[in-house]
C-alpha cells in the first residue's frame, strides 16, 4: 500500500460518494468526499490527494469544467471520471485535460478498485509488482476460511489469501495457475488452479472478491509451499477487498479444542495448529471439555493419547457422551498399546505423528469439510431461459438476458439465480427462448428497462467459471446513451464447449449469487 494514500471523491449523488468511502476506507486509504463539485474543487486545489474521482454530470459544475480548473492550480494530480453516460466529446475533453481513465455508471466495487489500484500501480516504486512482500503484517492471527481456502485481514488494508491443500493432492502438482495482479476476483468463484500433467486438475475458490495487488513468487519456485506451510509462506494472493464484511459474515473459523495435559507438548501442537489457521483452546483434563465444547459448538477436538496414557480411551469416550456430534482426532505414537481402546470409540481419526510428515492438513481438511447437498440425480428435459426481469430494492427494473440456451428454467445455474431472486423477495419474470440476442433486443431493453444485464460465454483466459464484469462495451457494444444502462458479464467457458453454463455445484452456486448481487445492485 501507498505511504498516506489518500483519495477525493466528488459526485453529486451522496450515495455514490458513501460507497466509494465505504469501499477505499476498507482498502487503507483515507477518503474525503464532496457532494458540491465546488467545494470539492477547493478542497483538490487545497490538499494534495494521490487520485480523485470525478463525476461528470454534476448541477452547477460539470466534471469537465471541474477538470479546467483543477489543471490551472494542480496539472499532475491523477483524475478518473465516473459517467452513467460516456460519450466522444466529453471522452476528448477528458484526454485533452489529462483524465487517466473513465468508469462507467453504475460500477462494481471491484471495477473502481481496480481503476484506482491501475492507476496508483503505474510508475510507482510502490506499485504491487515491487513492494517489499516481508514489510506485510496481519491486523490480528486471525484466519478465516471458505471451504478449503482461508484469508487473513492486513494492518495495510490489503488482505492475503490461500487455501489449505491436503498433502495427498499437493504433492502431485508441477505448477500452480496463479491469478494476475490487477485482476478481479469473486468470493465462491475460482482464484487459482493447481497443475498435474499440464492440466489444470482442482480449482482454489476466493474466499473474498477483490483486486489482487500482489501474488506469490515463491509459489512459482517451490509449489510444494502450497501444503508444507499453507498459511504463512504458502499464500497466493495479496488482495484489495471490496465487500470485506458482508464476505466475512459467510467465512468461518476453524476451532480446535486440544486436550493435554502435559503443558509443554500442548504449547507445540498448539503452535503448530495456529499455524495451520487454527483458533485452538487447550483442555488439561476431563473436567475441562464440556465447558469448551459448549462455547466451541462445532470444534474438532484433538487427543493427545501419549499424554493421557490409560486415561485417553475414557476421556474420549466423555466426549462421545458429552457431544456425540464432535469430530474427534487421536494423536497417537507409534506402537500405542491403548490403539485396541481408541478404536473401539467414535473417533474421526487416528493419527501416528500426525505433525510429522504433514499428515495434519489432511486431517483437518476431513475434520472441517462441509458435506454437499445431495443432488437429485434426474435429469429433466429443461426449458431454457431468455431472460429474468426483476425491481429490486432500488426500485429498478432490472432485466437479465440469456442467449443461446445458456439458462436453464429448472436446473444449473438458471434454477439458482431464479430461487435466488425469489429468496430475496424480488418481483420476478421470466421469459423462455433460446435464440441469439441481437443489438435491437438490447436497445429495445434498455429503453423498457432502468438496467440491463447481458450474460455471455467468453474465453477470457482465465479458469473456468470466473467472470468479468464489462460496462464499457469490449464485449457487447450498444450505441448512443443506452451504453450506460448496460453490463455484460462474461462467464469463462469449461473445456467440454457445453452451451449451457455447467460446473461443479460450488461454482454455479457462487456465480448465482454474483449475478444476483448484480442485479440488486443496479
């Protein structure tokens, strides 16, 4: 992160500028905003910000004579424009005074991010490619998890994030598909891709959507880091996050109750546990383990059977009784005479020097894992859907458009979206089709519609499932003022060329949710 990084935000619409300190003040930076584009303009002449954010449309001054003035006193001050709608003479106007980029309204938080994040990062010796990675600390020890992938908040307002590999898959992988720096990631949607036979064979979720600022090198010298140390010098991405809290709410802690009383084995395992991610509370006796379990609701709890000696069989079977739920591990040595006894209880795992040989992330993998919902295996002749109109809370008219049979009325990815917006009590309609959209049905949507929200299949190079969010027509263009009242999000395809949108349940679950914050959005 920039020394003092500091930010203008001026817009008219009070709500815009809320937002932006909402998004920035969580990245590290320090935000002032101004609804009046006047006194906006003397607080950009009077203090010395690393970037503005400019709307143009503005009552009294518009962005463009915001700009002439701003260049008489501050020439070099980088500007990004924020515009509902872009158009020629306002996008010379804009070079001619020296903007260094435009976005289109309404924006995600992750586009503005990485507008700011493209602009501070060129030129600078403090750009993410170069920074010292050694000067990052955490805000707290704190790890948090989505499924197999965790994130750690740091004191510079950027977060790292990383996945805990079981040592089984990891030590089969050549190479590990990283993501680049500038990208946008999405929480529940692929981040990176581990590498066997030059395939990628297992994708790694976000478990927080963001701009990647900086990325591993290590990774790409010993991908064996991935599973030996997951949580410290094996993270994959530095991240700027963009939905911090409301991501968090849906992560997890991993809670680990070990029981030993012998006071300096505990204090190393326990070490060794935290630094696998682990919140971890030590028990010293029986007495101790209904209290921590109460707490600890959902806590996998660790024996360690060497210390406990004839004692462990029955301080086990206390925790069968006491919670038959728990997930329960042995930590056992070699030889162990009381193995017969461990056995005979309800026990998730008996582990020989489970620290040993790296076995522990497997375990705890195991001790941790959410099943699936149970799939219903029938396959129904589903119709496909055209489109989704829906109002959302904005009192927008929001309308989805699907070409070529890539929605499914009842399964996939269109059945999620569909119970989605319904969860959420949204005025729903749907529309059946599966012909191509042309240029006339989406200038004939947006004029009905407050926003429309094209959905397509586009190889953009990255791993399968993740998406990008374009509003500034590289995909689909649209002429005249209807630009601004479009977005395409465009979905990378898997390697089997289905016409549907098809992944793994985790995948098109989180994909849902992303078009669906989309949509309630707008």
């Amino acid at each position: 992160m920039l020394a003092d990084p500091t930010l203008l935000v001026v817009d008219d619409e009070e709500v815009i500028c809320e937002g932006c300190r909402r998004i920035f003040s969580r990245q590290g930076f320090q935000v002032e905003k101004s609804s009046d584009p006047r006194q906006g303009l003397d607080l950009a002449v009077q203090r010395d910000f690393k970037a503005i954010l400019l709307d143009i449309k503005m009552p009294s001054m518009d962005g463009i004579q915001f700009l002439e003035q701003l260049r008489v006193k501050k020439p070099g001050v980088p500007v990004i424009l924020m515009t509902g709608y872009p158009s020629i003479p306002n996008a010379a106007s804009a070079v001619r005074l020296g903007a260094s980029d435009y976005i289109t309204k309404p924006f995600t938080p992750e586009e503005i991010t990485q507008a700011v994040q493209r602009l501070l990062g060129e030129g600078d010796a403090a750009s993410p490619e170069h920074k010292d990675e050694e000067t990052w600390t955490p805000e707290t020890g704190e790890f948090r998890f989505f499924n197999e992938a965790w994130f750690q908040a740091g004191r510079d307002g950027t977060v790292r994030v990383g996945a805990m590999v079981p040592r089984s898959d990891g030590m089969k992988v050549e190479d590990i598909r990283l993501p680049r720096v500038g990208e946008a990631v999405y929480q529940g949607l692929p981040m990176a891709g581990l590498i066997v036979d030059g395939a990628v064979v297992r994708t790694i979720p976000a478990p927080i959507s963001g701009v990647v600022v900086a990325v591993n090198p290590l990774l790409k010298e010993t991908a064996s880091v991935l599973w030996r140390d997951p949580c410290w010098n094996g993270w994959i991405a530095a991240i700027a996050p963009t939905r911090l809290e409301a991501d968090a709410e849906r992560c997890t802690q991993r809670h680990v109750i070990l029981a030993n009383p012998d006071k300096a084995a505990a204090g190393e395992q326990c070490q060794r546990l935290r630094g696998l991610g682990c919140e971890v509370r030590i028990v010293t006796n029986a007495d101790e383990l209904l209290p921590a379990l109460r707490v600890l609701e959902g806590a996998v709890v660790f024996v360690d059977a060497a210390s406990f000696a004839a004692a462990g069989p029955e301080v086990v079977r206390k925790i069968n009784s006491l919670a038959p739920s728990t997930k329960v591990v042995v930590l056992a040595s070699p030889a162990s005479e009381f193995e017969t006894q461990y056995r005979q209880n309800k026990i998730l795992y008996y582990a020989v020097e489970a620290f040993a040989d790296h076995e522990i992330g497997e375990i705890l993998d195991a001790g941790f894992r959410h099943k699936p919902a149970a799939v219903d295996g029938r396959k129904f002749a589903s119709e496909f859907l055209a489109s989704i109109s829906i109002t959302n809370r904005n009192g927008k008219k929001v309308h989805l458009m699907a070409p070529g049979g890539l929605l499914r009325k009842d399964e996939g990815l269109g059945v999620k979206i569909r119970r989605g917006l319904l969860d959420r009590l949204f005025p729903m309609e749907s529309s059946l089709g599966h012909g191509p959209i042309t240029q006339l049905k989406i200038v004939e949507a947006a004029r009905k519609f407050d926003h429309v929200v094209i959905l397509v299949v586009k190889d953009t190079g990255r791993l399968p499932g993740s998406l990008l969010f374009d509003t500034k027509g590289e995909y689909i263009s649209v002429p005249g003022d209807k630009a601004g009242k479009v977005t395409t999000i465009a979905v990378q395809p898997d390697a089997s060329g289905a016409a549907a949108i098809e992944f793994d349940d985790r995948t098109t679950a989180a994909l849902a949710e992303h078009i669906i914050q989309k949509m309630a959005e707008c």
